[in-house]
DNA sequence: CTGTAACCGAGACGGTACGTCCGGTCTTATA
DNA sequence: TATAAGACCGGACGTACCGTCTCGGTTACAG
C-alpha cells in the first residue's frame, strides 16, 4: 500500500514541488527509533519529533494532523506480511500462528508499537481502531479461518464457540505479552500452548496424548 | 492501611495545623470522577485536579509527588476485597474468580482503573507495578492456589503447567476486557470459559461433559 | 505615575503570589537596552525579550498585550523630567528648550525611543499616539506658552502664528535629529537657531542683534 | 533610466524566454497600491506582494534580492521631477519650492513613500539612502542653489549659514507632514513660512512686509 | 490565651510544547 | 530560460500546563 495514497494533496492536478519522500521516510524512520528506544507515544511531541528528524514542523503537519495519525503510518510501515500456513493440519497452523505472535511480541519495534498502540485506546481511538484494522484484524480472521477448517476436517469440537476457541489460544500469549512484559515468551511456548488447550485440563485423559 | 501512612509528613513532633482528610478525600473522589468520565490519566494534569476538586496545586504537591503516585492512591481507594471462594470444587472456585474478574471489567471504575494503569505501563512503569502489587499479584496467587488445590484433588492433570493453566483461564477474559473494548461480556462467560478450558477442544470427548 | 496602575490585575483584592517588580524592571530594562544597540522594535520579538530578560514569555504577556504596549512603558521610563526655565526673557527660555531637545537627539536612549516610535507609527498608530501625548504634547505646550508669554512682553510679534513659530524653532533641530541623522548636532546650536530665527534672513538688518 | 538596466540578467548573450515588462510593471503598481491604501512596508512582505500581483516569489526575487530593493524602484516610478523655477526673485522661488513640497505631503503616494522610507530607516538603512539620494538630495541642492543666488542678489543676509537657512525653511513644513499627520497643511502655508522666516520674529519691524 | 508553625487558596514564576503562520530558498511541471 | 505553484527548514506567534515559589489568611496544638 502506498503511504502516498493515505495522505494525498488535497486536489487533481499536481502542481508545485512535490512532497519529498525521503523526508517522509525520515519522519516515519525517526518516530520509529524514537520508540524502539522506549519513548512512549504520549511522551512524543510533534516538536521533538521535527528536531529528530531535521525537519520543520509544518512539513509534519502537512502530512499528518498530529502525532496520532502519523503513528498509525509508522504501524503500518513496521507490520509484517501474515503468515504463510502449511496447510496440513489445523494445530500444526494454529502452531504457526502462535509462533508469529510470540516472534512479534519479542521484537522491539512491533512490541512497541502494539503496547503504544493499546496506551492510547482511550485518549484516542482512532488510534487503536486503525491499530485494531490494519492488525489485529486479518489475524484474528486468519485465526478463525483455521478453526473453521479445523471444525469442517474433524478436527476440533462442533460445539465450541470459535471465538472463544480463538481467545482460549491467543489470550494467554497476549497476556504474559502486554499485561506482563516482565513474563518470559520460552521457545516452545507457541506448541505448549496449542495442545493444552486443545487437550483440556481434565485429568481423565487417558488415551490421548 | 491508613492512606496517611503512606505520604508521612517529614519529621517527628506533629506541629502547626494538620492536613485536613477531606481535602485528601476530595481530591481521591475528584480524579475517581474523572477517570470514571472517560478522561484518560494521560489527559489528567495536577492543575486540573487542583481546579475539579477546588484545591490548590501545593495542597497536592504536599502529599503526593505527581499525579501517578496520587493514581495508585485511588486504584487502591476503589478495588474490591478478594472473593470469597466456596471450596467445595475446583470448578466452581473457578467460575467465581472469573466471575469476579467480569464483574470488575463490566464495573466503570475497576475497568477505568485497569485501562489506565496498563496505558501508564510503558511511561511510568511504577504505576504498572503498584497495580500489579495490588491488585493483579493477589487474585493471580488466588488462582494458582485453586488449581493447586485442584490438582491435589484430582481434578486437575498433574502434569500441566499452573501458570499456563492460570493464563488459559484468565486470558480470554482480560483479551476482552482489555484489548477488545468493544466485545461483550455475556452473563455465562465464566462458565463458559471454564467449562471449554477444562474440557479442551479435541472432537473425541464422547462419554465427557 | 505608578507603572502598575496602568496594567492593573483584573480585579479587587490581592490574592495569590504578587507580581515581581524586579522582573517588571528587568524587562523593561532589557527593551531599553537593546533598542539602544540598535535593535529596531520591528526586529523585537516578544520571545527575544523573555529570553533577553531570562523570563518567561506568559510574564510578559501577564503585564503587556504584546510588544507594543510593552514599548509604551519604556517610554515612559526613559523620558527625563522636563526642563526648567529660567524665565528671564523668551529668548533665553527658547535656547534652553532647543538645548533640551539637542541632548534628548544626542542621547541614545531617547533618540533611539523617538525614532522607534516613528517608525512604527504606520503599523501601529497607538503607538506614536501615546509617545505624542506622553513625550512631544508637553514639550510643545511649553513651547507655545513661552511664546505667549514673549508675545505678551513684547518680545515677539503679535502678527505671528504661534504654531508656526514654534515650528520653526523646532524644525531645524528635528529635520537634523530625525530626517538626517547623519548631521550633527554641534554645541552652539540651539543659540544659532534661536537668534537666527528670532532675526530673519533678511539683509537690511543694520541696526540689530 | 530603464529599471531593468538597475536589476541586469547575470551575464551576456540573451538566451532562453525573455523577462516580462508586464510583469515587472504589475509587481511594482501592486506595491505602489499596497503602501497607498495604508499598509506600511514593515508590514509587507515578498509572499503577499507576490499573492497580490498574482506572481510566483521567485520571479520577485530573481529581479531584487528583497522587498527593500523593489521599494527604492517602486520610489523611483514615483517621484515626480524637479519643478520649475520661475527665477524672478528669490523669495517667490522659495514659495515654489515648498509648494512642491506641500504638494508632495498631500498626495497619498509620494507622502506614503516618505514615512515608509523614514520608517525602515533603523532597520534597512539602504532604503533611507536610496531614498535620500534619490528624493531628498536633489530638492535640497536646489533650496540651497536659490539661496545662495539670493545671497548674491542682495536678498539674503551673508552672515548667515545657509545650511540653517534651508532646514529653517524647509523644517516646518517637514515636522507637519512627516512627525505631526495630523497636522494640515492649508493653502498659503507656503507663502506664510517663507515670509516669516525672512522677516524673522521680532517686534520691531516697523518699516518691513 | 497567645504564639507559632504548618496548613490552605491563589496565582506568579521560568520553562516546554502546542498548532498556526510566514519568512526566504529550492524544486517541480509547463510555456 | 521564465513562470506559477508549492514544499522545504526555521522561527515567532499567543496559549496551556508543568512543577516550584511566595503571598495573605486559617487552624490547632504548645506553652
């Protein structure tokens, strides 16, 4: 998706000097950094963010109405592509799709923006929507996409509801991810998770497993 | 505890006039009534808090040090005592917690309070912490001791992980309170979530439930 | 006149921290100063003058509503007392008026405060309103009852236009002090202009002076 | 003299499209229009010159290096030329001098140019020598020229400085027109200051006017 | 009963950032 | 090459809060 696009000149024809994309780029890099490096969204003000980037601060606010709609450009140039499923069997896709979330929650730069993203959900909304449509969305989808097929392949349970079968697998990643950074993501948690749930915590297994 | 206690004048001998306690109710319920109105702590300034409770800036400056320590003083003023748990089985100690969790989430002010916190985490950890301490720390080690009780009793597989266990059941919960604003909390959601997780997801389960 | 009357606090009694008068005189002080280097008033900021000052800019603006009015009272802070007359003869009185006005051209800060005043009187009429009314008006009224007062004693023709006759006392002084700044103004001035105004330029004068 | 010979292309053979006289007019009748109807040249700038003759600021400044420098050849485009001496006597020529002066006072553009030009003296200090150069010089050798010949011709006293003599003269209109705009400047002002100042202000004329 | 010390409200203080506007320079497409 | 348009960096605008400070006035304990 070209950020261009986004934020277009307000009419048709193009006249006048262009926008620079390198300056673009250099705001969207800075703000970046800015965040990597544990500067929260609130602490952000448009004014150190033209001094980060060399940039006068009109040439920001040409682009962007405030730091909040320029954050949620800055999410959108962090995100990664989805993730490609193997396809064979659903937990070993559900197995894919834990991993990925635990590999982005371990990443500085998507960490950062999704604990950002969600500290500004009540002061401003629109930031969370946007954080919430561009990338949550397509992978809660994903997620339930995989169930489905699971339930249709004889794999999962007809009876459970497959929202709640899809917040029993992600909740407690995204738990120990934003409610308790201080909780580790150990290599085979994404596994660990995918069998307990689907295993159940009753004792009476006997033959599974 | 004595909420004085926590902010003690500097020295030994109690001269001259003594803070007055309604003034420090006052400004408590103040930042209480606005947080419950929608205004996030981010939004909040101590002049403002000094403005709504008709008191001035150093009259807060004296007991608290900023407006995040005066934030851990009201998380503290509004959450609940712990839930008294039945006992009889693991199960039913299990749907009150939860329970107790969406009751909390539904409730303005826990919910203001646990949004505010987390959106806090990040800019001033020292909140995340004081709430963490008080208020996750306690109902976490409530649960873990529930499912212990449960794995002694044989109503839990010996050999699954307790936090995990805990994460299971709790995650689905807070992914809706927390990072899901919009998502309902229906009235059976407790047993709902405790019923699936003990269950699992696996289709064989003919003779269970 | 007490500078503080003119820029009162909005209402009755004195509540809260009193206005420094240190910092008022810093500031105005400042102006001064740099208006004498030869700063213009159009080149002033009001952020120029904080950071000059080592004061906040809401200082100011508390006092001032910009730089204008803030120019006003440095005026009136600058201008010296006016001048005593001896009050012997018109003519006597008259060099001691022009001799007033060459030590105001000579002096940097009055000169300095005359041609800002100029200067700004298109853009901002108040301005050159409160300097003429503050500084020219009462020179001028003196001016013209001296040369009442000559008329009245014979001194002066009764046929002249007293307005003009001050004119044109004072034009030469100011043509040189204001319009071309680069004559001088040599010692003896005053007295030249006096007497050769006093006389005429006409030739057939034998018998006087 | 053809403005453009003052503001040459760079260096020598003509190539590629010719600068337009149109626009070269349309920029200096917008200026000439801007400061007519009040705004001072404090107040102007290269971008609302440009806004207002419909011209792009670098077709401005690819003729003069700033507002200052197109406002001495807007000075230029207006100053009418030198008037006409009748040659009779010196007295009479006088009074055609001021009268062009008075005249000049009274028409809105050539009395714009002078407080405009006066304005900027402090802070561009070429406007105010173009200006004196270009305007005031010439008037003033002319003044000088007939009072030396009145010197000659026995109509003017020999001791006195001629210098004194012109800004005697020449003062009183200035002061009116240019530090007192309020001032009128009636009909027969001219006659009456050249004929007071010849005769000077003493009482004891008894045989003269 | 009187000192006196800490309290209280209000608001001034030096700062920082806000979002807007305009300065002069630079860079495009078009003529 | 000239032109009109407009993006570029910089900096001042006047406002709002920040956290500290300093007022006049209040209150409650100690002597």
């Amino acid at each position: 998706m070209s950020l261009a696009e986004s934020r277009p000149r307000p009419d048709g024809p193009v006249r006048g000097r262009p926008r620079s994309e390198a300056v673009e780029r250099a705001i969207i890099e800075g703000v970046m950094k800015l965040l990597e490096d544990g500067v929260s969204l609130a602490e952000l003000s448009v004014e150190r963010i033209a001094r980060t980037a060399g940039v006068g601060k009109a040439t920001i606010y040409r682009r962007w109405s405030g730091k909040e709609e320029l954050f949620i450009d800055v999410v959108r140039a962090v995100e990664p592509a989805d993730p490609e499923l193997p396809g064979v069997c659903m937990r070993d896709d559900l197995v894919v799709l834990l991993e990925n979330l635990r590999q982005r929650g371990l990443a500085s730069r998507t960490s950062a923006m999704l604990h950002n993203a969600h500290a500004q959900m009540k002061s401003s909304p629109r930031i969370w929507a946007a954080y919430h449509a561009n990338v949550v969305a397509p992978r809660r989808a994903l997620g339930l996409e995989v169930l489905r097929r699971g339930q249709r392949d004889g794999e999962l349970r007809t009876d459970v509801d497959l929202e709640l079968a899809n917040d029993m697998l992600v909740g407690p990643m995204l738990t120990r991810a934003v409610l308790r950074p201080d909780a580790e993501l150990p290599e085979g948690l994404a596994e660990q998770i995918v069998d307990t749930v689907l295993e159940g915590l009753r004792p009476v297994r006997s033959t599974a497993s």
